[in-house]
C-alpha cells in the first residue's frame, strides 16, 4: 500500500506486506528473511522503485549497512506517535486532519494485531549511498505478528 498525502509535497508512506514461512519465526529470524528479500531492495526514489531490485540498495542506504541489528525493538505506541507525526509534518492544520484520517484509515489498523515491532536506527553518514539525500526525514518501521507470520515493512519519507 502506498499513501500518497497528494498535497502538492512529496511525502508518503509506503507498507509492504510479507509473509514467513514458518509462521512462527521470532522477530530477529522474520527480520533476516526480511533483508535478504528482492522487494525489500528499494530505493524508493521512483513510483515504480519496487518493481525492479535495486541489488545493494535500501531507501538511502546502501543494502551492506544494514544487519538486524541496526533494528531497535519499539513500543507499539512509538510506532503509531511517530507515523502520526509525519502524517502531520508537512500540513497546514486543517490540512493536516485530514492527513490524519487517511493515517488511522489506512495504515493504523495494520500495527493492531502485531507482536514486534522494530525501528531502523540512525544510521551514520556513511551508510548513505550517493543519491540518499534526496530521501528526507527516512523512517523504518517492521511490525510482525508471529501468531500469523505477517510482516510488515513500513517506511515513511519525503522526497
């Protein structure tokens, strides 16, 4: 899913939805599957990043910088105050509510049913690949639920 606030800006947040085999997998193995996998290889510089894999490439970091452990592991809470914070950051106030409703419609439902939830720490100049800047205010989210093995990666930014 990719929410395009479509106010002119360019900020959006995009949720990918993944599923582990097994299901029961604790958040570090789901994490590892995660990384290793072509659709998270993203650049997401292009309305049609996704489609293609970027091979050493991550959002704006180069794919060899991250390891599961540059994930923090994050109350439900933090990831909710967080994307609600970017949901509002580039609005006007009335603009920003409704931001706010397309948030709690279509991306808030998604961290209810989740046993982890993960956020990419920040990560030194030097994992930044060349054209990294031109992703701004870059957050990470992964949010699994190991009773049904969905993972979810959600990454919000503006470019």
């Amino acid at each position: 899913m990719f929410l395009n606030f479509e106010t002119g800006l360019y900020d959006w947040i995009d949720v990918k939805e993944f599923r582990c085999v097994p299901r029961d997998l604790d958040p570090s193995q789901a994490l590892e599957l995660l990384l290793a996998h072509a659709r998270f290889r993203d650049t997401y510089v292009s309305g049609d990043s996704q489609e293609v894999d970027s091979v050493d490439l991550h959002g704006p970091y180069w794919l060899k910088e991250l390891s599961s452990e540059r994930y923090e592991p994050v109350a439900a809470r933090e990831v909710d105050c967080a994307l609600r914070d970017f949901a509002m950051r580039y609005s006007s106030e009335d603009e920003g509510r409704l931001r706010l409703a397309r948030y709690e419609d279509e991306v808030a439902p998604l961290l209810i049913d989740a046993t982890d939830w993960l956020r990419l720490a920040a990560l030194p100049e030097e994992a930044q690949h060349e054209f990294g800047w031109v992703l701004e205010d870059f957050i990470e989210f992964v949010v699994h639920d190991g009773a049904s093995g969905r993972l979810l990666l959600i990454v919000a930014a503006a470019d």
